[in-house]
C-alpha cells in the first residue's frame, strides 16, 4: 500500500472526510473529484483509495493540483475493503462515501452537515436518482423515505417495503463515532456490500435527518459495474450479506413483520441464483422457510405471465437460462437498451 498525501501544514484538519474508492475509473474519476471540490462546504478533504486499477486513475488523481486531495494506492482488494482503507486514513469528523463514476451536486454535502446539525448519534440521508450522459439531470426518485425518522428500523421497513430498496452507503453523511460503532464494511462482501453496512450503519444511530437539498447523480448502464456482477463469487456475496443483514433486523425486532421482510429478500435472490446455484438455492429456501415462508412471485414481461401458471417460475427459469446463452440474448440487450434510453430521454426533458 503506498500513501501519497499532500502538504497538510497550510490547512486544519478538515470537517468532512470524502472517501472514493476506484478501481479502473480513469474515464470517470475526475468528474467525481470535480464534484466535491465545487462543494459550497468546502471544510473537506478528498480520499482516493486507488485499489489495484490497471489504468490511468491513479495518475488523473496525482494531477489534480489541490492540498484537499489525497491518493492511497494498495494492491486489488476490493470495494469494501477499500473503504475501510480510505476512512482509516481519513481526519474528518463526518465521512461521505462517494462512488468512482458518481456526481455530488454542489449543495449536497453543506446539505446533509445542516440536517445533521451537530447530532452526533444521527445520519443525514439524502435524494438520489440515475443518469447515462449529463450527470447533472440525474432522475431523481420520489421516495417515501424521503424525509425525517426517529426509529432507523422504520426506515429500513419503508425503503425495503415501499421504496426499491436503495440503500447505498454513499446515501449518508456518517459521523465518525456512527462509523466506528458500526464498524465499517465487511471486506468479504462484493455485491450487494451496501444492505448489511447500511442496516448495521442505521440500528447503530438513533435516527436519520432528511437533506432534500443533498442530491446523488448514480451513473446507469456502464459495463462492468459491481451492482452488475453475476457468477460464484457476487452470489455468494449477495447471500451472506441478506444473511447478515436480516439476523440484524431479527435482532432489534424478531416480529412477524421483520420476519416476512426478511424472508422476501431472501426470496428475491433465490429468484437469481436458480437454478446455476443449486447449494445457494437450497439455502435461501431453508432461510425463507423457517422465516415462515414468502409470497413473493417472479417478476417479468410477457412469456413470464403465460407460462409461469403451466410450468411454474423454477421452469420458467431454466428457459431463461438456456435462451439468455442462446437467442434471448439480443432481446435482453435490446430491453437493456430501451431502459437507458428512457433514462436519457429523462435527463433532456429535466
């Protein structure tokens, strides 16, 4: 691991720390840096945990000529544990995670500090929404999570129940004592890294303050992306952090309606490891089973609707498999497309 920090001496220690972690981020990497040196809050620092990147991004970020910016370099670990290494050499009272391909608007943080105002024990959350080219017109989601909580449980009940589930770790400005209490992020989790550090993140505060202000520009459609992933090892991440994730849940509340949540998200992923991931499967089903079963169904289009009542979702699944290596495979690009297509559509008409 090497550490490339810039000369500290001309400035104090700074009041929050911005922790990027970057693997192959050179076409991007600037563009997030940019977005938080134009931060009406300018008390900051920048983190850049470089982790084992083949390209350019180590020397776009040693190009930027700002006493703010500082530069790990370390060997491929991966995302999580990344940003452990970034917050551990990181001096700021409050800690915002920001991904290598995302945007903070202008506000944002200066946002997220005033709604935290001093509280210690609280996180401030913040809106968010996807875009493909301009990253300023993100489309933004109206959630019900937008807005106050004094039981953190009950935020994760409504982002699980009446939201889509987005809970990234860049969503909050932390400060520093929430971070420690909670411990960071489990440097064995890839995909899906965000649900357990989140929920472990939320049952150790005391409540979330809403920044409306405070806006995330999430990249959409870019090749390679983590949330992306597939193969043994993403699913076997995705796995053990739903595990993680509900027996936390269980812990603070182990009611017929945490045990129902649980077991839906246990659910959904039994959805994506059937039927290459036969020993996942049967995990996923001895945990929903014991939570007292799921009535999730399967979503999709079409062939889904028909088929599903002859056949079944298992069924219906293989099919999948076997046309997504064969011909299916242009009609999901083609869906793929149509999807980022609408999201450009969005960021013209805003």
């Amino acid at each position: 691991m090497a550490f490339v920090p810039t000369d500290s001496s001309s400035f104090s220690q700074p009041v929050v720390s911005v922790v990027i972690p970057a693997f192959n981020a050179a076409d991007f990497i600037w563009q997030a840096i940019d977005s938080v040196l134009r931060q009406s809050f300018s008390d900051l620092e920048v983190i850049v945990v470089d982790d084992g990147s083949s390209d350019e991004t180590a020397a776009r970020v040693s190009q930027i000529n700002d006493p703010r910016v500082h530069l790990i370099r370390q060997d491929n670990q991966g995302q999580s544990a990344a940003i452990n290494t970034g917050v551990m050499h990181s001096r700021g009272a409050y800690i915002k995670l920001l991904d290598a391909d995302d945007w903070l608007n202008p506000a944002h943080i200066e946002s997220q500090w005033k709604a935290i105002d001093g509280r210690p024990n609280v996180l401030a959350s913040c809106r968010w929404g996807y875009f493909v080219n301009d990253f300023t017109k993100p489309a933004v989601r109206n959630e019900h999570t937008n807005k106050d909580y004094d039981s953190p449980l009950e935020w994760l009940v409504d982002s699980l129940t009446r939201d889509e589930g987005m809970m990234g770790g860049w969503m909050w400005l932390i400060p520093r004592g929430l971070w420690d209490k909670a411990g960071g992020f489990d440097p064995r989790l890839s995909l899906n890294n965000d649900f357990h550090f989140s929920i472990k993140l939320l049952l150790a505060s005391e409540g979330v303050r809403f920044a409306r202000d405070a806006v995330y520009s999430y990249r959409k459609g870019m090749a390679g992306a983590l949330s992306g992933s597939s193969g043994r090892h993403a699913m076997e991440s995705a796995f053990l952090t739903t595990e993680l994730g509900t027996e936390l849940m269980l812990q603070h509340e182990n009611s017929l309606r945490i045990r129902k949540l649980c077991a839906d998200r246990f659910q959904q992923w039994l959805f994506r490891f059937y039927p290459d991931y036969p020993d996942l499967v049967a995990k996923a089903e001895q945990r929903i089973e014991a939570l007292g079963g799921s009535g999730l169904e399967l979503q999709g289009g079409l062939a889904l609707k028909v088929l599903k009542p002859f056949i079944g979702w298992k069924a219906v699944r293989q099919i999948q498999q076997v046309a997504r290596k064969t011909l299916w495979r242009s009609v999901l690009d083609h869906k793929t497309k149509t999807k980022i297509e609408r999201f450009k559509r969005q960021e013209s008409d805003s």
